[in-house]
C-alpha cells in the first residue's frame, strides 16, 4: 500500500521545518503518509497544481511566493483565509482542493497557550502590515478580540487593512512613534516586521519605554530566540514569546485538517528547537 502523500510548495523551500516535524508525526502515530518538499517556480505553479491533484497528493503546505498565487487555482477557499488574502494550507476533499489560512489562527493558539485562553477583552498593537501582520489581524478579529491597532511604516497599509475588515472593532492606523506615545495602553503587542533577522539583529521597531509591565509581548521572529524587541520587553518586566509557537501551531491545525488527528505539539516544538539551535 502507497503512503498518502502530502508537501510543502514554495521557492526556496530547502529552509522549511515542515517536513520534519510532519514526518516525524506521521512516523509516531503510526499514519501511513509521507511529506515531500516540493521546490515551486513562479512559473510553474499552475501545472504543479494540477500534477498535485493528478497524482493523489492529500494535502500540502504553501510558503513564499505562492501564497496568493495559488488561491485561483484552487477550487474552494475557506472564508477566513478570503479575509486574510493568503493561502498557506491546502486540504484535498474528494476531488477537490480547498485552501486554508493557518499562520493566524496558528499565532492565537500559540498566544492563549503561553498567556490566556479568552482574548476577547484585551487591547492590541500589531506591529507591521504585511501578510503576516494581515493573518494575525483577521484572526485576532475573528476570536472576538475588539480593540487591535496597528502601526506600520507606511500608515496607508495599516489603514488598508483596517478598511478591509468590515468590522465593529475599534482599530486605528498608527504611525511608529505614535504607538510608541500609547504603548502602555496595550495588554499585548505584537511584532510582526522582520526587524531582528540576522540582517538587522540588534535592532527593534520601535521604543518599549513606554510599556505596561503587565503586558504580554510576541515577535514572531523565531531565529534568534530572542530578538532585541523582546530583550527589551523583558527589562520592562513584560511576559514575552518568540515565534517558535506559531510555527508549530499553524503545522498542527494543518496536521489536524489532513488528517483529523492532534499531534503531539511538545514533539513538533522539540523539533523546531532543535533545528534552529535552541
């Protein structure tokens, strides 16, 4: 009997963690399946799609540049990954390929995991407007959480997404030093822009100063551990959490929409740490 297939589409996609995490699941559970990464040109996603289909493939995961690319070939989306704009998970149901947004909803469990369970009340601060940013938002909506701002280099892209939201929350774009002004009125902040990678380590969006001691800060950043922005956080007395957990999250509700089964999140964290050294 041939294993269920299942992958990564991306290009580069040497760098991911997918596989091993995937593999080793599959391998512990006892799921006779095996995940493949699969290295995408732009040019080639429209025939890679449709071989994926031919050849049986269950399910894959989409990374950089295919994550908008791919949601018109697809045959449904889900309604929350609409939203977002972006696909990072596909399901194969019947003859069908459905696309899904795990990277918010991945960052959410992470965040009621490591701090609480009901969001609903806090006020938050997304640092950043891009797709990353966008999922996060949407999924932070979409839990019940009413007061997030956000703010971002370029207003425009904050107010974009804002405006794209179509809800009753009480967001408001904010230039970078006018959420450095009314960082303390934010139970948790949320750093989203690549500021801290290798290329600008050291460096941090914006200025802590003002930061509420009792609040919760995340970087989504996961490799260094522990970015100059939440080196900061912690001297201001903030609870703070790396990116290691929504990368683990968005892999396991992924595991989960495969395959109907929660894996075994300790293992799947053990896995990452011990790629990237921590």
């Amino acid at each position: 009997m041939l294993k269920k297939l299942y992958g990564i589409i991306g290009d580069p996609v040497h760098q991911s963690l997918s596989p091993q995490m995937h593999n080793q699941e599959f391998e512990k559970l006892r799921i006779h399946a095996y995940y493949h990464p699969f290295r995408i040109a732009k040019e080639d996603l429209a025939v890679a799609i449709k071989g994926m289909k031919v050849m049986g493939v269950q399910g894959f995961n989409v990374t950089v540049p295919h994550k908008l690319a791919v949601m018109p070939l697809l045959d449904e989306i889900d309604p929350l990954a609409q939203k977002i704009g972006a696909v990072n998970t596909v399901v194969r149901k019947g003859e069908k390929f459905v696309g899904y947004n795990t990277d918010g909803m991945g960052f959410v469990r992470a965040l009621q995991m490591d701090w609480k369970e009901d969001l609903a009340g806090e006020s938050a601060l997304v640092i950043g407007a891009g797709g990353a940013a966008q999922a996060i938002y949407f999924s932070l909506l979409s839990v019940g959480v009413k007061h997030i701002d956000i703010c971002n280099r370029t207003v425009e892209k904050a107010e974009a997404m804002i405006d794209s939201s179509s809800s009753d929350t009480s967001s408001r774009a904010l230039t970078l030093a006018e959420a450095e002004e009314e960082m303390g009125n934010y139970s948790f902040v949320i750093q989203t822009t690549s500021i801290g990678m290798a290329s600008t380590e050291g460096k941090s969006p914006v200025s802590l100063d003002r930061l509420n001691a009792g609040a919760f800060v995340s970087d989504i950043i996961y490799n260094p551990g522990q970015t100059e922005f939440l080196k900061q956080a912690a001297l201001k007395g903030a609870k703070t959490q790396n990116g290691v957990g929504m990368l683990v999250h968005q892999g396991v509700l992924a595991f989960e929409k495969w395959t109907g089964i929660t894996p075994d999140v300790q293992r799947m964290t053990e896995v990452v740490t011990a790629h990237i050294g921590g």
